[in-house]
C-alpha cells in the first residue's frame, strides 16, 4: 500500500470566545501502487476539488460554516463528507497549531451520526 497526501493550511477563527489559528490541513489516499504511481491517482485531479472545499473555510469563521463548534474533528469531518465521493480517500489530518492534532478516517463517517 502506498499513500498520497496533500496538504493546505488555512487561516480561521472559532470557538465561543472567537479567535484564531492558522489550521494544517493533511488529506490522506491510500492504494496499491499502480503503473508507478499511488493507485494511479494524480495531483493535478484531486487539487481542484480539495481546493474547492479549503477555500470554504479559509478567513471565514469556521463555527457559521461548519453549522456546529469548529473543532478540529468537525473540520475533518467537514471536508472527508465533501470529498467522499473519491474512492481512495482514506483520512484527513487536522493541526491546531505546530504540536496537536486530530486523524480522522473516512471509514468512521458511517458511524458518525451528526455535524
């Protein structure tokens, strides 16, 4: 198995006392290597949807987007139900700040009953 991984940051505020943070963002694909590649899948095709669904949350408030408190989960959670639809995703990574953060796997969004 082989793992394909592309990363943004943003820049958002939440929480009840609002502020900031500046949010490391990892999204994960995981498939066998094909044709010297990570299941043939190819930067250039993924970045515009995932560019499309970061830039929903980049300088806004993250709480009014989300629907729900703008934790780091529900920020994965966000952004695996927007991309669920490409086969090979398998996980998003979610930093606050340089020393936490939250993996969460797409297999799991079935159990997740809320956001």
């Amino acid at each position: 198995m082989a793992r394909l991984c592309i990363i943004k940051t943003i820049d958002s505020a939440h929480g009840k006392q609002v502020h900031g943070h500046t949010f490391r963002i990892e999204i994960n694909f995981v498939t066998k290597l094909q044709n010297g590649m990570v299941g043939n899948l190819d930067f250039h095709d993924l970045q515009p949807k995932i560019d499309d669904v970061v830039k929903t949350l980049d300088k806004t408030y993250i709480d009014e987007v989300l629907g729900c408190r703008g934790t780091v989960e529900n920020i994965a959670i966000y952004i695996l139900k927007a991309l669920k639809e490409i086969d090979t995703l398998s996980s998003v990574i979610v930093y606050e700040g340089m020393n936490q953060y939250v993996e969460v796997f797409k297999n799991e969004l079935e159990e997740e009953v809320s956001l």
